[in-house]
C-alpha cells in the first residue's frame, strides 16, 4: 500500500492487524501503540447493519471531539453526502469482502470554513464465529497536519479526496521451467 506517505499512526494500526490477522512468526514487527500514546482515542469500530448502514459501535475520545458529538450507535456513512457515500460504502463492501485494509483521504471542514486534511484506515475485523452480525471495520481517523487549524471547532462536513482501496492482486507464482536436449 502507500506505506511511505502514511500517517505514523495509519502504519501503526496497520502493523497491528496485520499482526492480528497473520500468524505472527510471518510478519515482521513494526510500530506499536507504545511509539504512537495517541491512536487509541482516535480508534473506531463500525458494523454494518444493513446494505448501507454502518453503525458506530465504539469510537474514541479524541475521534468524538473531533465530530462534536457522541457517536456510538450512529451511521458512519452519516457524516459523507453525495457521491462521497457512494464511493464510502462501495470501499466498505470492497474491503468485507477481499478482508484487506484501505485507505481514504478527505478534507474535514467545520461551520465557519476552517478546514483540515483527514487520513482514515479501514481494517476487516474478525467475526466472532458463534455470533450472528454484520461485518466489522477497525477504523483510524487521523488528522493530517494537526487540528489546531479548525481552532477547536468540530468537523461537520467531510469531502473524499483520494480512495486507496484493498490490493487484492495475488502473487503469481514464480517457477522457471528449463529444458536441456542433452
């Protein structure tokens, strides 16, 4: 993926599901919540509820301040509009179905026009086998540049600027066939 142009946090979080979902002796280490005390409370977990209906389940303090309300039990596609939705919801069904992580960038904009680039990574979750629910996502929602630039204000409107979705592509696999007529 854009390793190198993601937030610390963004490879972070990324690093620990794949940690999660890999076994671990396969993956290399990476970055830890220890180098990053800030992710937690930018943390988010969504759960689709219906065919476009994803639904906080849990969303950190820092996450909350930013969207100046309470956010559990809200629809996450809620705070997009337009086509921004569409696009949000057909990368939620990507990422379920290929179970691999993406990436979306955005701008966040508050009431009186200040306005802060946003990085968001979406990451599968597990589903409990003995549970019957919907999808899961592992969401990071990340300022890029600080929020000192909405001077406090929440974030009420987002636009999408970029969409990186999940690389499916398998590797192929690597045999060289040579023929002697000796």
């Amino acid at each position: 993926m854009l390793d190198r142009t993601l937030h610390p946090n963004s490879q972070t979080l990324l690093s620990a599901w794949q940690r999660m979902s890999i076994a671990a002796s396969d993956v290399p280490s990476g970055p830890t919540t220890k180098d990053h005390p800030d992710l937690i409370e930018r943390l988010f977990v969504i759960q689709q509820e219906g065919d476009d209906q994803w639904l906080f389940r849990t969303a950190g303090v820092q996450l909350q301040s930013s969207l100046g309300r309470e956010l559990a039990d809200h629809d996450f596609l809620g705070v997009w509009t337009g086509h921004d939705r569409d696009m949000l919801s057909s990368l939620l069904k990507i990422i379920s179905r290929e179970k691999l992580p993406g990436i979306v960038r955005a701008r966040g904009e508050s009431l009186t026009g200040e306005r802060v680039d946003i990085e968001m990574t979406l990451a599968p979750l597990a589903k409990p086998p003995h549970i019957e629910t919907g999808a899961r996502m592992l969401g990071l929602y990340q300022a890029l540049g600080g929020e000192t630039f909405l001077r406090g204000r929440p974030v009420w409107r987002h636009r999408l600027t970029a969409i990186y979705p999940p690389d499916a592509r398998t590797k192929e696999p690597r045999l060289k066939l040579v023929a002697s007529n000796d």
